[in-house]
C-alpha cells in the first residue's frame, strides 16, 4: 500500500505537528512499511486459529493483582516544582486547539 506525502501532512497536521520535507519523506517511507506489513498479516488465514485468551480469564476477579493500597499524596507544590510554567496550583500549557 502507498501512502502518499499529502497524506502524511495531513496526518501531522491533525497532530499539530510541523515536519520538515526531509521528515514527511521518511514518515512516508516508514508508514508505507508499516502498512505494507498489515497487508501481509491481513492475507493469513486466522480461520482455524483458537481465540487467545487474556491473562485473567481463568482467575477470579482479583487473581493476580496486588491489593489496592492507599499511599502518600504527591502534594500540589511538589508536582508542580519542575514544571516549566504554573499558576494558581495548576500546570500552564499552551492551547493546541487552535493555530
């Protein structure tokens, strides 16, 4: 499957993300990969092949998971003490919804 570098920019450009032709031409490369790979796993026959099952489907409901402990708080002021901008007890982050 190609994947063409319009469609890559697009792609960055819902993740907010500015790439360099040098990137969008090696992102295009690696996600051609990527999905020529998917189209192979997609021809194998999985017709015969039995559900796997999940760590705890034989246990009960609690079967390998340690007790759930309550433990020292982080605290406000130490969360935010290598925060690189904070404000009001809260992280300040620049706004990614618009451009």
């Amino acid at each position: 499957m190609k994947i063409s570098e319009d469609e890559v920019r697009y792609v960055a450009a819902l993740a907010n993300l500015q790439l360099s032709d040098d990137e969008v031409r090696r992102m295009n490369r690696d996600l051609d990969e990527v999905l020529t790979h998917i189209e192979a796993l997609n021809e194998l026959d999985t017709s015969n092949v039995e559900p796997m099952a999940q760590v705890l489907y034989t246990a009960d409901e609690t079967g390998t998971l340690r007790d759930d402990v309550p433990g020292a708080t982080l605290g406000t002021a130490t969360a935010l003490a290598n925060a690189p901008a904070a404000g009001n007890g809260y992280f300040k982050v620049p706004k990614v919804i618009e451009r």
